[in-house]
C-alpha cells in the first residue's frame, strides 16, 4: 500500500473517523492553503482529519483569466467528481500529451466564470509543494482516490492565498482589498477573518 495512503488511513482510524463498518465517513470541508501548499480535510465537527502537501498555479494572486496560471482564492464547492484516468495534457514542454496527468479523478470546482478548476492527481508527484500548475491543485494519486470516497458535490472548498498572493491582489486593485471572511452558510466552519492571522511561508 502506498505510505502516504497508509499515513492517512492511520490517522482517519484514530481519530474515529471510520465507521464500525468500514466505511469511511463524508468530510465536511476542504481547506487549501497556498502559501503552506497543503489541502486540509475537516469532518462535521471541525476536526482535522488529515493534511496533505499540494501543487497549485505558478502565478500568483487571485485568478483572473484562462491562461493566466493562478488558482483561484474564495469560497468554492465541488460541482462534479470525473473519472480522468485516461484523460492527458499537454504542458507546452515539446513533450506531447502526458497519459495520466490528472490521476483517477478530477474533482471539478464550482467557480464562476472558471470552468476548469478543480483538484486532481498528478503524474509528477515531485512536483507537490510547489507552484507548478495553471492553476488547479494537484496532489498526489492515492490522495485524490482518498478524496474521492469522502467528498461529494456541494462539499465546500476555501481557498486561502498566501502573503505573496495578497500582495499581488493589493497591487492589482489597491481600493478593493479582499476581506476573507468565512461566509455563514458554510457550516459548521466558524465565522473567521484572515485578516490578522500570521502569513504561511511560502514553498517558493
């Protein structure tokens, strides 16, 4: 079994996250932090089920148009989870299409007006921990087949930019500064400003 996966399931047992069936139970909430580089699950309670290291865009700020490599920041939910084992990309390398390059699913996000975001496998796993990607969140296969048994759709996904990405957004538009607040409606996560809290180090 791969380490990673065997890691989290460890940890889903301990923290009684695994029915007496077997069954592993839905999360509630998905976490992305981008100047950590992890994806943190959370179940109805708030607790922490596990964290893992990802691969978000190259560029940094809040996304504001196809093509430009960032991932965008918000309040987001997944809208549809696809099988993408035979899908492939090509990364203007001169290399071609690559088989493989979402892993198994691709859990595809609701946010207006980007169509093509989403949390995905990777068939470069060395590449999780770092700004790599056009902008969705790679982790890493096992991990993605993890989330695929956890999440449904409307599971909530936030977002959070690191110091560099709020710098870029405040230079972009200076009177119009994001103020991250956790909405109300996303339940049972607390009402929550950004604003205040200590920057994460940035991977790169």
């Amino acid at each position: 079994m791969n380490r990673v996966l065997f890691a989290i399931l460890i940890c889903l047992f301990w923290s009684g996250a695994v029915c007496a069936s077997g069954r592993l139970l839905t999360a509630s909430y998905i976490v992305v932090d981008k100047g950590a580089m992890t994806l943190t699950v959370y179940d109805a309670g708030c607790s922490q089920m596990f964290t893992v290291p990802v691969a978000c865009g190259r560029g940094y700020g809040d996304k504001k148009r196809k093509g430009d490599n960032r991932t965008p920041e918000g309040f987001f939910m997944v809208s549809e989870i696809r099988n993408s084992s035979s899908w492939s990309h090509d990364f203007n390398d001169g290399l071609g299409k690559r088989k493989g390059a979402y892993g198994g699913w691709f859990l595809r996000l609701l946010a207006p007006p980007h169509t093509g975001i989403g949390i995905h496998g990777t068939h470069i796993p060395q590449s999780l921990g770092y700004r790599d990607t056009e902008g969705c969140i790679r982790v890493e296969n096992s991990v993605v087949d993890l989330l695929k048994r956890l999440v449904d759709t409307g599971t909530p996904v936030v977002i959070l930019p690191s110091s560099k990405d709020e710098k870029v957004n405040n230079r972009m538009s200076p009177l119009k500064a994001k103020e991250w607040i956790f909405k109300p409606s996303l339940t049972p996560l607390p009402e929550l400003s950004l604003r205040g809290l200590p920057s994460s180090k940035d991977k790169r």
